[in-house]
C-alpha cells in the first residue's frame, strides 16, 4: 500500500484571527486544538498514523464550525487566515492555502490521507499470515478482523476525500490562489479517493482468498486444480477488474493535475515551475502515479488469470483459459524484475520463500500463473484440442468489473452552533444547520 508523507503547516492563531464577543472558549479550543495538530505533524520521525488520525477528528468539527459561523456572520474576521503547507503529494513543495475554506479543505485531505496511512500499518503490522501454518483457527480470525478493520478505515478515507472535493474544495476554489498543491484541487482530490477505495478493494480481495489460502497445501505458488472452497474464479476477476479500474481512473485524474505524466523530466519540471511549484521535486510528483500505474496493471493481471481459471476449470474451455493466462504471463513479465524471478527460484530451492516484498508476491504470482498455463497447455496438446484465441480477441471477451464495496459517504459534524443566521446561511456546502426547536418551528401558514 502507499504510504503518504504527512504535510507540515504553519501555525493558525484563531484567539486573534476572529472577532466575537459569545464564543471566546470555542476560539480558544480550536486554537489549542490547531497548535497541538501542527506539533504532531512537525515531530521527526513522523508519529503513528493513529495520532494523527485522533488529533484530525478532533479539530475538524471545530474548523468546520468556525466556517459555518463565518457564512452566518456569527463571526468577524481581523483579517484573511493565511498558513503554509507542505504538499502531501509533492512533498518538497510549499505554498500558501488562504481563508478558513482553504482551512477546511486542507483538513478534510490531512485526514483521508491519516487514515489510509493508518490502513496501511494495520497492514503491515498483519504480514503474511495467510500462509502461516503456526497461527491457530482463533488467532487467523482476529488478523482477519484487522484485515476487515483496515479495509473499512480505506472506505472512511475515500467518503473523506470525496466529500471534500464535492463539498468542500468549490467555496475555496473560488478564492484560491493560482498556486495550489495538487491535493486541493479538483483532480487531484479525486485521484486520491480513488486510490485509496482501490486500496480497499485490494485489501478486502485479500481477506475473501484468506480462507483458501490457509488450507491450501501449497501457499506459494498454486496450480490446478483449486482447492474445496476457493472463492469463484468469476468472482475474483471481476472484482480485479473493477480495483484496476479504479487506479486507472485515479491515474489519469492525477495526470491531469501534474499535466505531464509521462514527458521528459525537463519537461515537468517546467510544467512544476508554471503551477509555481518546486522543480527539483518531480519524482515526489510522480511517486503517485508510478503506484497507480502499477497496481492497475497487477490488478488486470491477475483478472485474466482467474479468467483463465474459470474458463478451464468451469467453463470446460481449456483454449480459452491458454489465452486470459497468456495475457495474465505478458502483464506480470513487465512488472516482476528479472533478478526477483532468479530470487525466487533460488528462495523456494533453501526453504526460504517469505511475502516480505512486492517484488518477490509478484514473483510468486508469475510463478503460479506459469504453473496454471504449463498444466492447460499439456492438457490440450494431448485431450482436449481446443481453439486457443489470438491475444487480439482477449479484450473483446473480457467482462465488466464488479465493486466489492463503496466509499462511507462523510456527515460533517460541528463542535458548537451559533444563533445568528444569515438569510442565505441554508446554501452553506457541507456544514449542519442549527436545530430549530423554538415554537412552531417550520409551521408556516
């Protein structure tokens, strides 16, 4: 999973920002509430994504608030809050996010990214227990509930990120500087919640082929036939199909944004220079799409192998499994290195395969892809006989992806109301109306 670099942001001093005479203690919270935030997000090494998480949660209902009350004129402002911010995205840039919608904007990013990064230590602290023949029934249930925990916060995430750039990024927009980092803008928002939803899928893929992997007798690189209660082959490419989709989509919106994905490093740089960002960071730019690109391409991969499975061990056309397995073998060759595939070979021959890389889970999955396709292609050298398409008719006959879950949408919440409502204050994006409850409240005759 990726994992983001946490921004850095300058101080915001609401106590002496805002003028108000009812709402004193609330200023001073969400000032003390911002300082402790901005501390956490100074502190080197960086601190547990939970941290961050909890501090997030706690401020945001105030930032949103504060912008409520400034739409109600419940609130003056001495002048325009205006704070740095260290892009999350391109980490080595710096520019300024004005105003209390750019304030609210940049939270809701800060904490979409502070769960996904929470989702991927959760991960990562699971390794590969899937194959771990040492863990008991009980213990292989509680990481998977820590797969379905981790799997649920990538959801919160992308109902996060996806409501601020729906709600919350138009009302900034419109007074925003020309210099903006790629997280607080329209595509780039939308790319991360796309990445990360893809990021949910993946994980909950994993949590459904867990079972069967637990009581395969050969974890590493399996062939024919499936073992008794495999998820459906069907299901599992269709569900990559559709997590493929989604990096796609996020990497041709994040595309947009940096406008020159795939040109020449002089090139972005210039491009980076225009957007009056740091030319000396276009790898951090395209750290981004460098992961999107390439789990979108794992992702195809492995819904044509189990295309391929399901067409020969289901659908009784070995001919057609040879041709989804061919593209599947084609796809994961320009992905898994050559010195990972050496690796391997030379690991499973001293007993020491571990999932310990991305490099050597591919490794493993070109493996069994092989596998499959060395078992069909005897098969129909000497039973079967059957057709085996060009690699042109492939496209043709690959279906639709299928969703296995959606992004929670996100229900802002306010710390505190204020009384003084402004005749437009029911058009305010995102924010809670206070509750009417005075007598005949919305009885109008």
């Amino acid at each position: 999973m990726f994992q983001y670099t946490p921004p850095r942001t300058s101080a915001l001093s609401f106590t002496q920002l805002v003028l108000s005479d009812t709402l004193q203690a609330e200023l001073m919270q969400a000032t003390q509430l911002r300082a402790t935030l901005e501390q956490l997000l100074r502190q080197a090494p960086p601190v547990e994504p939970l941290r961050l998480v909890q501090a997030v949660s706690e401020y945001l209902p105030y930032a949103q608030a504060l912008y409520d009350s400034m739409l109600r004129d419940a609130i003056l402002l001495q002048q325009e809050p205006t704070f740095t911010w260290r892009s999350i995205l391109v980490p080595g840039t710096q520019v300024q996010v004005c105003g209390l919608a750019g304030e609210l904007s940049a939270m809701h990013v800060l904490y979409g990214i502070a769960l996904s990064n929470e989702a991927a230590a959760m991960v990562d602290a699971l390794g590969a227990y899937e194959v771990d023949r040492s863990l008991s029934t009980a213990e292989r249930r509680a990481r998977d509930e820590r797969l379905k925990v981790a799997t649920d916060l990538l959801s919160r995430a992308s109902g996060v990120l996806d409501h601020a750039g729906t709600h919350v990024l138009p009302a900034y927009e419109r007074t925003a500087p020309a210099a903006r980092p790629l997280e607080l803008t329209a595509s780039g928002l939308q790319a991360l919640s796309r990445t990360v939803l893809a990021d949910a899928h993946a994980l909950a893929i994993r949590k459904l082929q867990a079972p069967a992997l637990a009581q395969a007798t050969d974890t590493l690189t399996p062939g024919p036939p499936l073992p008794a209660g495999h998820p459906s082959p069907s299901l599992l490419a269709k569900l990559h199909l559709h997590t493929s989709s989604l990096y796609d989509e996020a990497h041709a919106l994040l595309s947009q944004g940096v406008r020159a994905p795939a040109a020449p490093r002089a090139k972005l740089q210039e491009t980076l220079h225009k957007m009056k960002l740091d030319p000396r960071a276009p790898e951090a730019a395209t750290s981004g799409l460098r992961y999107m690109r390439r789990e979108a391409q794992w992702h195809r991969a492995l819904a044509y192998k189990w295309l391929g499975v399901d067409a020969g061990e289901q659908g009784g056309d070995v001919g057609w499994g040879i041709a989804y397995l061919r593209t599947a073998l084609e796809l994961l060759q320009a992905l898994v290195p050559r010195p990972a595939l050496d690796a391997l070979r030379g690991a499973r021959r001293s007993g020491s395969v571990r999932f310990r890389t991305t490099e050597e889970r591919m490794a493993l999955e070109h493996a069994s892809v092989s596998r499959w396709l060395g078992a069909y292609t005897k098969t129909n050298d000497t039973v079967t006989f059957h057709r085996v398409p060009a690699p042109q008719e492939v496209p043709q006959y690959t279906p639709e992806g299928r969703p296995a879950l959606f992004a929670k949408p996100f229900e802002p919440r306010v710390a505190f109301h204020v009384d003084a409502v402004s005749p437009d204050a029911r058009a305010v994006p995102g924010g809670c109306e206070p509750p009417r409850t005075y007598a005949g409240a919305d009885a109008y005759y």
